[in-house]
C-alpha cells in the first residue's frame, strides 16, 4: 500500500487547526520552515516518520490516525483490516480467528 502524501497533509492539516495551531506556531515548535510545513500539508513533500511522530506528539494525534485515518480510541479501529482478513481466510480460520477474538474478549 503506498502513502497518500495529500491525505496525510490534510489529516496533519486538520489536526494543527483543531489543536489551534497556526502554521506559523508549529513550524516554531518542530524547528522547520512555514514553506517545508506547508508543503508538507498540501502532499507535495513528504514527511519523514521521525519528523510524523514529532507533529504527532506535539498535536496530541496518533500516527496511526494521520496515516490510515484510524485511532485505538475508535470503536471501528481495525475494522476494514479484520474484515479483509475474514473475507480472505477459509471457513475453517474463520471460525479459529472467532473463538480466539471471542477468548481474548471475554473479561
């Protein structure tokens, strides 16, 4: 699966504004420019995984919601992935995978 640069800028973009930040603000905190910020929002350069897990504390978002738009927090976290699971294991792992996520569940 290759990354979507413009999605993770639109995800990194929504977050800053949500948190209250100005471009201007975080680019002071992560030590960049406005211009490598703001390329970076628009998808047209690409952020490095040292550089997402900075914005991402400083944002107070997890990796995981700028890459895939998914968070723990949420109750669909995992759902397109267990589904594609599912839908390509035998009746036989289906079954498997149901009693072990039941087991673990059960607390």
């Amino acid at each position: 699966m290759a990354l979507d640069y413009n999605i993770i800028g639109e995800r990194l973009k929504k977050a800053r504004t949500e948190k209250g930040l100005t471009q201007e603000k975080l680019a002071e905190k992560l030590d960049v420019s406005i211009a490598f910020l703001s390329r970076i929002e628009r998808g047209s350069s690409h952020i490095s995984l040292k550089r997402l897990s900075q914005v991402c504390d400083i944002l107070g978002v997890t990796e995981g919601m700028i890459l895939n738009g998914s968070s723990s927090a949420s109750k669909t976290y995992l759902s397109s992935e267990f589904d594609a699971l599912l839908k390509d294991s035998t009746p036989d792992k289906q079954k498997l995978i149901y009693k072990i996520a039941k087991v673990i569940n059960e607390d």
